[in-house]
C-alpha cells in the first residue's frame, strides 16, 4: 500500500483529480486526511519529504498557547485545547500528558501564574490534561533539581501535550494512503494548469528521482505550503504580492542530565518578552524557541549565533547546571508561516497565529498560518470553504473521531522506545524475529535498530538517508554527531533495500552529511 511504484502508479493511471494539494506537511496531510475521509478522489504532492519543512522542527508541544492567552486571544487558545486533546485520543502512541513547572521567583508572579492558568484550564473544559496547581519551593526544587534555586518563591505546575512531529505527519500520511488518497514524496510541482477562463485546474508535477513529468487535472487546487506559500501564488500570478514572513524558531539538543526528571520548564518572559520551553524528548532535552523574522526561507533554515547564544544565556540563567556550546548534540531551525506584518514595527509575537483561508480570482484555494496542533481544524475549515465555493459536492467532516494510523485508542506503554511505531510495533518484532541481526542498534548512544532502517524504507515511504535519520527515526534531531557516524551504515541498508547501487549511496552519503553538518553546533 505504501509502495512508491504503487504510489505513482496512481499518478499516472488517474488523470482527474477532485483534489490536488501543494505541499506535504501538518497542514497539507491534514486537509488530504479530510478530503479523503469525505470521499473525494485526493492527490497530495510534497517536493522532497513528508515535514522536510517546519513540520518537523517544532518544539514538540501539542497545545493551546499560554502566551497566547496573555495576549487575550481567547478563541484562539480555546479551539487550540480542544484540538489538544482530540490529538490524544487520535494519536495516543505519539502524544502524551506533559506536566510543566513555571518557576516563580517573584512573589506577585505565584498568583498571576496561577489565575492565568485556572483560565486555560477552564478553556479546556471536558478534554483537560489535568489541573493546574501551585506548588511550594520545596517540590519545585525537588521536581527540577536542576533549577536555580537562588531567589526562587515556588512554582506552578500546569499540563499540556507533548509529541513527535515527523512521526505524526508520517502516520497521517498512511491514513491517508488507507483512506484512499495518494500521497507522494519527492514529487514537485512545476507549474499550474489553467482553463480557458484562467481558473486554476490542474499542476504539472515532475518526480524528482525519475525526472518524468505528470499532467494531473483536479477540480480544485489547495496550496499548503507553509513558508513555500507565496512561490506557489506567484506560479499563480507572477505580481502577488508576499503574504508570508517567515519567522525563524531555534532549537538546542541536550543530555538528559540537564533536566532529569519528568517535568518540562516553561519560562513565560525572557528578556524581551519571548517564551522559552526545556521540554523532555526521546530521552533529551530540547530547549528553544527564539522568534526571529526573515527576508528570506530555506529547505534548511540556518540559526543565527545571536539566537544561540539567546537561548544558552537564558537557559543558564534558569539552571544551576551550566550549559555551553559543547553540550549541543543537535541545533535545528524551523521557519514560521506568519502573516507578513502590516509594517516594520510589529513584533512577532504580536502577528498573528491564527490561520487564513485566501481564495485566489483564480479560484487557487491556499491555507496558511495556525500551528501543528490545529492542523485538524485547519483542514476541516479548508474542505469546508471549498464546499461553499461549489467546487465539490457536500460531504461531512469525519475527522474528529478518526484514529491516525498507528493508534488504537488505548494508554501506551512507553517503557520501550519502539512505543512511537503504536500497532506497528508488532511488524518491527517481526523483522527482528525474521533476521535476528536487525536488532542491532544504529548507534550506541541511541536506542534505535537497524529494524527501523529496514521499516521505514519498507512501510513508511523513507527514500534516502536523511528521511530515515531525520524523520523517521529522528538521530539527526536528537544527536547530530551520531547521525553522521551512522550514515554509511544506514546508507547501505537502504541501498539494499532499494536495489540501488554503490554510487547512488556514495551520493546519499555526502549529500548526508553536508545537510548534518549545519545540525552540529560548532
């Protein structure tokens, strides 16, 4: 089912489409999920990998926004929580219960931290993850023993979500596939086709390993491009002007020992009013974000040193364990799809986050904005709009009770790291069990097995080195210098797995290792 050959099969078998989507991450996935779970005949295209992009580079957190509810956004962090736990329900072996400590070092900070977060607990209403508390500096202290408890009043605990972000966009592209949809990787899209009144009907894509060329008509086009959004309008109409700016979020990957226990830190004002999260990852720590506008995006957004030192700054200020430069095991950047600001003196935390509908005059229908946790409602507004505009039949949304592939619904056993695959686990053992030697691990510094390797490329449409090392069995994200080590290794079983030759994984390899070289921090 998830066969390539199967895949393009598709693509070259079926000529119209009632749908084609632009772009293969959160946004992308879930309005394809929608539109094939409506029962609309769905083509979903994505340039090289499903969540190449920001999809995979976020801060790993499902929820509602607290910074938002300073902001007073209340519809927006309400809809935020109760897509929060619809997630739980829908992808329970990949998004989990996090409890978070602000810590207070003011005494004023105790109370207003505490009324602040009743009101996101009441905003979560049946789908709550637990309610927040507060707590004295005795179990803050007890709980991070990593914090600096110099000047430090207590603590406020409060619950939000936490997950794997490739990995959902990864199982949402295999519901998808089961639902009915084609869903290809490494497929672009060149241009649009137009009819004779100049309404968008159609792309022509090109697959980027054979180079060979598709015609493909549809009803209806939906550009999910994220940051990609205003090269797609301009394919529409070369004068449209950038509704995007991208804003860039930094990332830092640490040891374990930096925040050994189970809760994450949420600090709610750093020094210029950005929010910075130390959140357990995959038995890491991943600290970030910063939020910096950009002229400019990237398949592979650098970080800047001012954003390094940023985070390292702020991180120590909070820490009674120092961290420096050489604790970095891995440094990744995400850029933001923010509505381009109105003028040059809006801040980024101050766009925003809401997502926006645009419908072009030539009926290009294109979704931007939201966040990873409201990919679903973003979707079913999507689908929902186009239904008003008369370009597909009406249909219901069936989205909200759907399990992603992977969940069964039930309390996860996350005692084995194999627990992020949820029912495909069984498949895993049994490659094992078939060639004992795929239990060998990539890495002694991490958990993973050559058995993911082999999964990956078989059942989870990965096609080169970095989409295994990268998104679906994330040692890029977690340890950098691992990764690189690993890439001849990796490579081969991939290119066995392929039927590829010497070459074509000597390529795979350099090419590897360049884009992991911007992962270490130097």
């Amino acid at each position: 089912m998830f066969d390539r050959e199967t895949l393009i099969n598709q693509i070259e078998t079926t000529k119209n489409w009632d749908v084609i989507i632009i772009g293969g991450g959160a946004t992308g996935l879930g309005v394809a999920l929608d539109c094939t779970t409506r029962g609309y005949k769905t083509l979903l295209l994505e340039q090289v990998d499903f969540a190449k992009g920001t999809s995979s580079r976020s801060t790993k957190l499902v929820h509602g926004g607290v910074r938002y509810l300073a902001q007073g956004n209340i519809d927006l962090v309400r809809e935020a929580l109760y897509e929060r736990g619809l997630m739980l329900k829908n992808a329970s072996h990949l998004v989990s219960n996090q409890s978070f400590i602000i810590p207070n070092y003011k005494w004023w900070d105790n109370m207003f931290y505490t009324v602040g977060l009743k009101v996101y607990d009441f905003l979560s209403g049946k789908l709550s993850f637990g309610k927040s508390v507060r707590i004295k500096k005795s179990e803050t202290i007890s709980r991070l023993s990593t914090l600096e408890t110099s000047n430090l009043k207590g603590g406020v605990v409060y619950h939000d979500g936490q997950f794997d972000d490739s990995r959902l966009a990864i199982n949402i592209a295999q519901s998808c596939i089961e639902n009915g949809a084609t869903a290809i990787n490494h497929c672009r899209v060149k241009n649009l086709l137009k009819d004779e009144k100049g309404l968008v009907n159609g792309v022509v894509a090109i697959d980027t390993e054979t180079n060979i060329e598709y015609t493909l008509n549809a009803k209806t086009v939906i550009n999910a491009t994220g940051v990609f959004t205003d090269v797609v309008l301009k394919m529409d109409d070369a004068s449209a002007k950038n509704t995007i700016r991208p804003s860039q979020g930094v990332h830092l990957v640490f040891d374990k020992s930096f925040l050994p226990g189970n809760d994450a830190i949420m600090i709610p004002k750093t020094d210029d009013g950005r929010v910075l999260f130390l959140v357990p990852w995959h038995d890491k720590v991943v600290v970030g974000t910063t939020d910096t506008l950009l002229d400019s995006h990237s398949l592979e957004p650098k970080p800047l040193d001012k954003e390094v030192d940023f985070i390292i700054e702020t991180a120590n200020r909070y820490l009674n364990k120092d961290v420096s430069k050489s604790d970095v095991l891995s440094i990744f950047a995400g850029l933001r799809p923010l509505a381009a600001p109105k003028d040059k003196s809006e801040k980024t935390k101050e766009i925003s986050r809401s997502h926006k509908i645009i419908v072009s005059n030539s009926e290009l229908i294109t979704i931007t904005g939201g966040k990873w946790t409201t990919y679903r409602r973003m979707a079913q507004d999507t689908v929902d709009k186009i239904i008003e505009l008369n370009k597909l039949p009406s249909a219901t949304c069936k989205t909200k009770e759907l399990l992603i592939h992977g969940a069964n619904g039930s309390t996860v056993d996350r005692s084995n790291h194999l627990y992020i695959y949820g029912t495909d686990k069984i498949k895993i053992e049994k490659l094992i069990q078939e060639k004992p030697s795929l239990s060998e691990r990539l890495h002694d510094r991490l958990q993973f097995t050559k058995a993911e390797v082999v999964f990956a490329v078989r059942h989870e449409m990965a096609r080169s080195i970095e989409d295994v090392l990268a998104r679906r069995v994330r040692v890029l994200f977690l340890d950098a210098k691992a990764a690189i080590e690993i890439a001849p290794m990796v490579g081969e079983i991939i290119r066995e797995e392929l039927n590829e030759t010497d070459d074509w994984r000597a390529e795979q390899i350099s090419g590897f290792i360049k884009t992991a070289d911007q992962y270490v921090l130097k």
